[in-house]
C-alpha cells in the first residue's frame, strides 16, 4: 500500500502526562501492577540512581525521541525540574514542568517542605521563559498529606500556575480513599478545594458518574494514559462517558518506564480503539475526536492558548474542516511529519 498521497500531519502533538527521566528505566519492571512495580522496582531504582545530571541527561534524551514522534509540547512531573527544565530549554522543547512532591524522602527532596520551596524557585526562575512552563506536582492522594495537598494548591494559585497530579488510577487507591475518607478520589480533592481549570489530573481510571460530573463542572482535565493503564493492568478510563458529560480529555504516554514508548500517536490510535471495544459501539471516539485528543485538547489542558502564532480556536477549526481522519489507524506519525 502506497501512503504518498496522505497529507502531512502538521498539528501539534502534546503529551500532556510523562516523568521524562524515566525513559532510563524503560523494560526495567515488566509485568506488574502499579503498586509493585513502584515500591519494589521503581522507588528503589530512583533512590539509587537519579540525580541532577541524570535528570538532564535522560529528559534530553526522551525529548528527543518524543520530537521524532510529532511532540511539540509535554507535561513532566520528575525530581531535579530545575535540570529538565534547562534540557527543555537547550532542546527548545516547550514544557510544562513541575517539581513532585511527596511526604517522604525523594531524590532532590528530605522532607514535602524541601519540595515545596524547589517549586516555588522554579516558579520563579522560569516565569517569563520561552520554553518553560512552571507547574506544581504532587505525586499523589496515597502519597501527600490533605495539608500538603493544600499547600501544593496554593502555591500554583499564587503563580497562576498549572497543579499536576496522578489520581484515580488503579482500584486499589479508590477504594483506599473511599475507606480512609468516605470520598472517591475525586470527591476527596474536590472536598479540598483542589479542582479546577487548572488543575490537570493523570489517569483517573476509576470515576463514578458523580465525579465525571464534578470534573466537568469544575472545568478540570485529564490525562488519559491508555498504553500505561493497559501495561499495569490498572483498567480502562471511561473516556467516552467523560467526554459525552463535558470533561477534556487529553493524551498522555506517562513515562516509557512504565509504557514503553513516548509515541502519542500510537496513544491516541489505542485511545480510540479501547473506547469503542469496552462500549462494544464503534462511532464511540471517532478518530477525529481521537486527533482533538492528541492535539487541542492537550493544549487547553495545559492551558496554553497559542501554540507557534495558532490560537487553539485556529487549531481547533483545522481539525474541525479536516475531513477524514481515520488514518490514525493506518499510520505511523513518521509516515505524516
């Protein structure tokens, strides 16, 4: 089959989830669940191995790989931001990029108070940056105190910057949450004041309708990361029901530790697929919703407004007058750049 009659695929790709530095890792710990993977693979792995010129060394080496693969724009959550932020900068790579916190000792940070003030510095040195994005990330529900979760929020409100954090991604957190706080993870954050148009939420696997609800209402996004989700058997996201009830859904690769490839095209092709074999209706996410998806929703998630002198309504109407799309399922994205 001749493929030299497709047009070129000229919109921007963003990865809206990924630890870049983790591409190091990648084929380290295959074949596990989330929880395994982390405590007795991946943890140990950071404790001992990563460190500033790590950090820069191997975010430099997966944004070279993700602009092989159409990425304009990524969101990482990874120790020593400072350095994946001068990586970024060097590659001329636009990214939004926030320090992680957590409760307990990590590479970079003693205490969630070390982590805390390392956000805001990196608040302040990039504000302003061609390239950067200052955000604030904490890890986790599982893995920052209520307290801390507050703080990491105001922080970000402080700067008007982007608050990044996993949630709602294996059943086991959800149920945790529901026994600890009576609350699904949604509702938990929700219950904290946590959610909205800034905030930008990795996974969320398991929602109820309540919380597709809420997301909507409160203008949150989230970041579906169906090749991680499928590798560590943590479930499927109900994008189609998230995207009917209103809730931007964008499209991360997570790290390529723990998906293997930083390839949001083949996310977007999976994307779509999933939805419409777990509904059994295949007009579920057509692939034009797929390529919003991988694209402008992306964007608005991380609210950026203008990409390259192209407002989003601009991008947005591209796709929109596009035609047909369904060669995301014939297509590697080489076969368009």
């Amino acid at each position: 089959m001749s493929f030299t009659s497709r047009p070129a695929f000229g919109l921007p790709l963003v990865n809206s989830h990924t630890h870049a530095a983790m591409i190091a890792f990648r084929g380290m710990a295959e074949d596990l669940p989330l929880k395994d993977w982390l405590e007795k693979y991946i943890w140990p792995a950071e404790k001992e191995k990563v460190g500033a010129d790590f950090v820069y060394e191997n975010t430099k080496t997966a944004i070279r790989e993700m602009k092989r693969n159409g990425i304009k724009v990524f969101n990482d959550m990874y120790f020593f931001a400072d350095d994946a932020a001068r990586a970024a900068e060097e590659e001329k790579m636009l990214a939004v990029i926030g320090e992680p916190i957590l409760d307990f000792p990590v590479p970079g940070s003693e205490t969630p108070e070390d982590a805390l003030e390392t956000a805001e510095k990196l608040l302040i040195k990039y504000r302003g940056s061609e390239y950067v994005l200052p955000a604030v990330a904490p890890h986790s529900i599982y893995t920052v105190s209520a307290e801390n979760l507050v703080k990491a929020k105001d922080l970000a409100r402080k700067y008007g910057a982007l608050y990044h954090i996993h949630l709602a991604e294996t059943k086991y957190e959800f149920d945790e949450c529901l026994e600890k706080n009576n609350l699904t993870p949604v509702g938990y954050m929700d219950s904290l004041g946590l959610l909205d148009g800034k905030t930008v939420l990795a996974h969320c696997v398991w929602l109820t309708d309540e919380d597709m609800d809420i997301l909507a209402e409160r203008e949150t996004s989230v970041a579906h990361c169906p090749l991680s989700n499928l590798k560590l058997g943590s479930g499927i996201a109900p994008v189609a029901e998230m995207m009917r009830r209103g809730v931007n859904v964008a499209l991360g690769t997570d790290g390529a530790a723990s998906s293997n490839r930083l390839d949001i095209w083949e996310a977007g092709k999976f994307a779509a697929l999933l939805q419409k074999g777990i509904t059994s209706d295949p007009h579920e996410v057509s692939a034009k919703e797929a390529v919003k998806m991988m694209t402008v929703n992306g964007l608005k998630a991380l609210n950026i407004n203008e990409l390259n002198g192209r407002s989003i309504s601009d991008i947005e109407n591209e796709i929109d007058e596009g035609g047909n799309y369904n060669y995301l399922y014939e297509l590697n994205i080489e076969n368009l750049i």
